[in-house]
C-alpha cells in the first residue's frame, strides 16, 4: 500500500534558515513599548517590585539612565506610570505640573530627544486615596458595588489631559474605562491647541486578575474592585463596541488588555479597526513567566518570545511589555529564537 503523502507541510520546517523565511510575523524593537514606574521622593535610584523580578520603581534622577537604553534599543516608546507621595479623593497630584508623573514626563521627552516616543498613563488611580480611576460618587458604594461618577471623572481627566500635554507626553494612554473619555480629552487637548497630541485609547480593558502585581509597582490603595467600570472577562461582543466607540470619538490607536487570555479580542479589533491596534501583555502575564522559569518549569526566553509572538500573530501591531528591552536586545543581536 502507498501511502506517501503528496502534501508536506513539513517541507518548510526542515532548518531554522527555512522556517526564518516563511514567518508569517515577526517582534520588532519599534513595535515594542515598556511600560516605566517612576516613584516620586526615592533616595535610591531604583527599587525592586517583588511580584515582577527584574522591574524596578526608579527615581526621576534615574530615568534619563532608562530613557537612553530604551532609545539604544530602538524601541517604540516608554509608557510612564507614577508613584505618588500623597494621594487624596480626587487625585490631585494628576493634575498638579509638579506631580511625579508629569514631572517624568518632561524629564523623559528632554532625554528622549525624539529618538523614542513618551508616552503616559492616563488615570487617576495611582493619584486617588482610594485607589479607583476616578472620582466617587455621593452615594459611594451601592449594593457593595463601587460608584465611579463618570462624567465628572471626565472633567478631570480633561485637565490630566492638557497638564500631561504641557509636560511634553506625545502619546497618551487613556486606561480609566470612563464612557466618554475619548473625546472628553480630544475637546480638552484641542482647546489648548494640543492637537497634535496621539490618544491612544485601552478601549477593551478587562477586571482582570492578571493586574495584580501592577498593583504591587504603583502601590495600589485600592479599596473593593473596578468591576463597574472595566470589562467582564466572558464578553466579547461588548469589546467590539467598545473599540468601535473609542474610534468613533477620535481614538488614533485602540488597545486591548491583558494580552494573552483574551487574544480573540486582538484578532476581532485587528479585523475591524482602520487605527493601529495594540496589546498590553500586563503583570500577571509577565509574573507567571518569571515564576515558572525561576522553578525551572519553562525555558524562560522561549516562552517570553512566544507569548509576545503569539499577540502579534492575533494581530497587534505593537505590544506594551515588560520584556520591551530584553526583547529588542535580542533582536539587535540578531538572535534567533
Ligand atoms: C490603570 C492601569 C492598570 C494597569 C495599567 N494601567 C491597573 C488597573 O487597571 O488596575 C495594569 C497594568 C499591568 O497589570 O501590567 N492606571
């Protein structure tokens, strides 16, 4: 009996030269962004975050230091997030030009001279007392369930908006899941004449647990959960409105978080979207990496190259990573993996 088969797949796997030329994608250090904590008042230069080993807080003095290695990398940007001293109810220090994070922002854009673009977190979490992205409500929490006012929530986001613009962010990432956001910042940067400033919009950010060491990095005072405003993991269909409404309100780039468990929703916003679409690959998805490879229960290298390969093949065109530098490092050297 002959039974050889006429079709081989297996042709083009036969050596890495061969499977090197058939990738369908690839990891760019351009398409890379590393999310950067820049804690306000630190005497050191930088801390270790426990839950993410190998992610340090630095201190404003040392981010010029991280600036200069991410613009050598070639990466695509940073993505700043700030540790405030204080926090109050309506997240003041957000707002104020010398809070930590607008602070880091010009400190980044003077040492980034364009070769990278700076980028910042737009949220009142780190800044408010009780942790939640954005202002509550008179009445708090109802059945348990915590009341974020959105619109007046907007109102600040606006001022965050502009006072982020001043300090020279380029980019910004509006990841509170206010409805509205969008263009409530659009109004307020273009009344200041910021209209040139990119909105890059998390438009399908799920309640997920994989924030949980992120809450570690900022020092998260949150108080109950943000289940009224993020996501529901099991829905879909509703990220497709979301992200269809976050490009209706002028969002230049949409983005979907976490990354990995909701890849799906990549692949959807990468078949609808005429915007860039990214992925922000969060803690938890970085954490279990490094704590399966520290117990020596995975090749480290080859499962963070995969998990970052396999949002790019769902259809990301760049991906928020913690890996961001060691990545591009490889990739400058021209390592195959
Ligand atoms: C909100 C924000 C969060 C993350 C990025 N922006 C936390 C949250 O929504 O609770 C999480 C990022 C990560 O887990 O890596 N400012």
């Amino acid at each position: 009996m002959n039974i050889q088969p006429y079709v081989r797949p297996r042709r083009l796997r036969q050596s890495q030269a061969m499977r090197r030329m058939v990738r369908e994608v690839d990891l760019h250090p351009a398409s890379l962004i590393l999310p950067v904590f820049v804690r306000e008042g630190l005497a050191a230069d930088s801390v270790p975050i426990e839950s993410m080993p190998g992610v340090n807080q630095y201190s404003l003095q040392a981010l010029p230091a991280v600036v200069e290695q991410c613009v050598e990398a070639g990466l695509g940007g940073v993505m700043l997030f700030g540790v405030p001293e204080d926090r109050d109810a309506t997240g003041t220090g957000a707002i104020d030009p010398d809070g930590i994070l607008n602070r880091a922002i010009a400190v980044a854009r003077a040492t980034s001279r364009g070769g990278i673009v700076v980028q910042s977190d737009l949220c009142l979490d780190e800044f408010t007392n009780h942790g939640h992205c954005g202002v509550l409500s008179a009445d708090g929490e109802a059945g348990g369930d915590i009341r974020v006012d959105n619109d007046a929530t907007l109102e600040l986001y606006g001022q965050m908006a502009v006072a982020q613009a001043i300090a020279g962010a380029e980019v910004l990432g509006l990841s509170g899941m206010m409805d509205g956001q969008v263009a409530a910042v659009r109004d307020a940067l273009d009344d200041a004449g910021f209209t040139d400033v990119v909105i890059l919009a998390y438009a399908a950010k799920y309640a997920s647990a994989f924030y949980g060491p992120f809450r570690d990095a900022v020092e998260s005072t949150l108080e109950g959960d943000r289940r009224t405003y993020q996501m529901d993991p099991p829905n879909g269909r509703e990220a497709i409105r979301e992200i269809a409404l976050d490009i209706d309100e002028g969002a230049d780039i949409v983005m979907v978080k976490p990354a990995g468990p909701y890849l799906d929703v990549v692949a959807a916003a990468a078949e609808l979207s005429p915007v860039p679409v990214w992925a922000y690959q969060v803690s938890g998805e970085y954490a279990m990496v490094e704590a399966a490879a520290e117990r020596g229960w995975i090749d480290r290298e080859r499962a963070i190259w995969e998990s970052l390969i396999g949002i790019r093949r769902a259809g990301a065109d760049a991906v928020l990573t913690y890996w961001a530098l060691e990545v591009a490092g490889w990739l400058n050297e021209g390592r195959d993996l």
